[in-house]
C-alpha cells in the first residue's frame, strides 16, 4: 500500500476544511464501506452462493472477522436508521441468542471446520448489543468461542449505549474478551436530545469512560452527529468540547441523513428544526478546527483519532483498512455475517440476511442459511475495490504498481475516469504526482467524492440509489 504521513497540527485540520470546494461537491454518494456498494445487492444470490463462497474461504484457514447483529432496543431514537427492534422483553433476546447459534452450526458446517476457526476481529452491533442480560451475553460468547477462537492482539468491539450499562456490565464485557468499545453520544445538548428522543448525560457517558479504563480496554471511540434538530454552531461546540474532556481515542463525527421516506422513526421530527446549511458548515468547520487544536488526526470519512492510537499508526505506515465497521488496523480479511439483515463478505462474494426476525426463524428452522440477497463480484470488481480502498484508506494510488500487481494498462483501463479526474484536480481534490493520485489534505473530507469516479456500477446505473450526503 502506498504511505501518506498526516500530521496532526492545527495548520493541517484548518487547511482540511475548505468551504468552496464542500460546498460545490455536496453530493449524494456511497459510504463505500463494500464496493459495489450494498444497494447493488440483488436477490438472484442465494444460500448456494453462499455456501460456493464458504467452502472456498474455509481451505484457506486465514483468520477471519465475525460480527453479530444485536437489534434490540428499549427505546427508539428518532433519528436511528438501523434494524432495530423496540422492546422491553428479553424473552425476545433470549430467543434470538439460540438461533444465532444456529446460524453459527450451520456457517462452520459448511465451512467443514474440523477445528476452532481463527478470529482477529468480532464485533457486536445494533440495535443496541448491551440490551442482552448478562446471562445472553455469556451464552453468546460461549457459543462464539464453541466454534471459532479469538487470537491474541485481534480487536474485540461492541457498540454502547451509555444510558444502559453499569460498571458491572462493562467488566462482564472484558471478562468476554472486549477490548474496544464504542459509545453513542450524538449531543449532549437537552434541546437536541429531546428533540431525537434520547436523553444521555455527560455523567453517564463519562462514568462508561472511566470504568472501561478501570477494566483494561485498549480503545474508547466516541459517536457524534451534526445536523440533528436544534443543534446551533455554539451548542455543538460545547458538546464537542464535553466529549474532548473525556479524552476518548476516538471520535466519529457523521452527518444526520435525514431520510423520513426510507427511515419511519425520522418522521417525528420537524424539519423545520434540522440547522440550515450553513450552520452545518459552521458546525462541521469549528469541529474540525477544535479537534485540530485537541491533537486528533483525521482518519478519513467522519473518522478522527490520537496520532498514537493504531489507526493513526496504521495509516502512515500504509496499512489501514476500511470494511462494514468502518476503518480497522486488521488485514483485508474475509467477514462472516450473522443475526437479521447482517452483511458478510466471504470470498468474491457479498451476501446480506434476512430482515425480520420472522424470516429469520422460519428459514433457519426449515434447515437453510437465512440468505436474502447478495453478490458475486466480477474481476473487475475486485479490481475496482481494491483501487477505492486505497483512495479512502491512503488518500492515494500508486497507479504504475496497481497496474502491475493487476497486468493492465492503468491509462487505457481508466480512460474514462481518468478523464473526469481532470475536473476534480482542477477543482483541487486530487493531484498527480508522477504517476501517484494523491488526495491533498484539502481535498480529503472529499476522498468520497475522488472514489466516485472509479465506481462503474454508479456510472453505469440509470437508478442512482438512495445516499446520503458526502458531507
């Protein structure tokens, strides 16, 4: 992979915000946390491709990740566009915790696992994972490590939700073997959590901070987002500076999609007090400047973390990641996917479950793999995701050893994207440099963007699907 350094001063975090170019490229466009993107799924795939895919990754015995889809939640938050299910009732829970078993029996039979599999990487979201009692947690781990062995140095992580743990909860979570968490905040400004229906104290939060150092977990990130209803420049700047005294490694900082044609819950709220555009420039600029001043690196995306910490480390020695969890230190490896509309990506091939726990019970019960749809990815695509993992990873491309390691002709190949790069380098998103694209430190909040280009399935598409903004 090709190294970029990223300095950490405050000169680099003011030049990363330049508002003329957020403005002229605020566009829609894909994650790009899988290429082709998860709307180019269809449901021609099925549990037979699945299985091809399976069996093919099982002779290698590489270490693998897992991760769990936990979508129960007592509580809905109104601006939460997850799978979630809203209860009280851990009969519900304890329910589901048996059939992701079942679901595992049935992965690593098909896998022909004559032994523990290898894992480097497992995490559990939601939904919100800490609903589970202590007991459906220990089940849940009990039945992971059944068939699959958790390696020394992986990263073990789980989703949070500060508002719903005790200390007694989080030293359960690293008797299990976490080593990550990750909290949601959002905001901890009253208006705005009462607006979203999700009340959270700065207490709260801080007291999960506290207990996982006490416990000995290697990372604390923290979640935000800007745009929710409410929120002004100088009320998110306090929320900002609240999270920063916590000193998390840490921060994720996404835009609100507000999409209440797509997400019911979102309907609750009023768009006439999401912030207008221009506060949410103000917003996304004084964050950047703030975490600037604070030491934090930009990752890429809506990711910041401490230069020291391993994203940090691993995006300079060129060796970060990016997968359905986000950014990662760990090696490109292979994803199993388990619980209702879970994706994986095993092989060539992506494959996502079922949505409804109905399905989920029925399909499993009737002896089949709860497959809803998928895809078998092409050489070209595997081409092409490589390429966009390392622009949204590196913020480069070396494109005389891609060309090599892949025996095409970069020129010819990218005739037409090479072309349309020529806009985006005068616009000021990339320069050429030799024969390496680099994305300028201007150019990164827009990395997204860069990617775009190389992104056939969206040039070649007549329905350009549903996303979110670029920023």
């Amino acid at each position: 992979m090709t190294s970029v350094t990223n300095s950490s001063s405050a000169q680099e975090k003011e030049v990363l915000f330049h508002p003329e170019l957020l403005k002229k490229f605020d566009i829609n466009g894909p994650r790009y946390t899988s290429y082709p993107s998860a709307d180019r799924f269809h449901n021609k795939f099925s549990e037979a491709d699945y299985l091809g895919a399976l069996e093919r990754v099982a002779k290698a015995n590489d270490p693998l990740s897992l991760y769990f889809h936990l979508p129960f939640c007592p509580n809905i938050c109104y601006y939460c566009g997850c799978n979630k299910i809203i209860t009280k009732d851990h009969g519900r829970s304890a329910k589901y915790i048996k059939y992701l078993a079942k679901e595992m029996v049935m992965v690593t039979k098909a896998m022909c696992a004559h032994r523990k599999i290898p894992i480097t990487q497992l995490h559990w979201g939601g939904g919100t994972p800490t609903f589970l009692s202590h007991e459906e947690m220990i089940e849940l781990m009990q039945h992971t490590r059944e068939h699959f062995e958790l390696l020394p140095g992986g990263e073990y992580s789980i989703e949070i939700d500060p508002r719903r743990v005790t200390e007694k909860d989080i030293a359960l979570l690293a008797e299990l073997g976490f080593n990550r968490i990750s909290l949601g905040v959002q905001d901890f400004n009253l208006a705005v959590q009462e607006a979203v229906h999700r009340i959270q104290t700065t207490e709260e939060t801080q007291a999960v901070i506290d207990w996982s150092r006490k416990y000995g977990f290697k990372s604390r990130s923290v979640d935000l987002i800007y745009g929710l209803p409410k929120q002004t420049p100088a009320t998110f700047k306090e929320t900002v500076d609240a999270v920063l005294a916590m000193n998390p490694d840490r921060l994720s900082v996404y835009n609100y999609a507000h999409l209440p044609h797509i997400f019911k819950p979102q309907r609750r709220i009023a768009e006439a007090d999401l912030p207008p555009a221009a506060d949410k420039l103000d917003i996304l600029s004084n964050t950047i400047e703030r975490l600037g001043e604070a030491g934090y690196v930009f990752i890429g995306m809506d990711h910041f973390a401490k230069p020291d910490d391993e994203l940090a480390i691993a995006q300079i020695e060129g060796k970060l990641h990016r997968n359905f969890q986000g950014y990662s230190t760990q090696a490109e490896c292979d994803l199993l996917a388990f619980g209702i509309s879970s994706i994986g990506k095993v092989d060539d091939c992506y494959s996502q479950n079922v949505r409804t726990l109905d399905e989920y019970y029925k399909v499993l019960d009737h002896g089949h793999l709860p497959v809803l749809r998928g895809l078998r990815l092409d050489q070209d695509d595997l081409l092409r995701r490589e390429l966009i993992g390392e622009l949204m990873c590196q913020f480069a491309l070396d494109t005389k050893s891609f060309a090599k390691s892949h025996q095409i002709d970069f020129q010819a190949y990218f005739k037409a994207e090479i072309e349309e790069l020529k806009h985006l380098g005068e616009a000021g998103l990339l320069n050429w440099e030799g024969e390496t694209i680099m994305v300028p430190t201007k150019g990164r909040l827009l990395a997204r963007r860069v990617a775009m280009t190389f992104d056939r399935h969206l040039r070649e598409s007549q329905a350009k699907g549903t996303y979110s903004k670029v920023l």
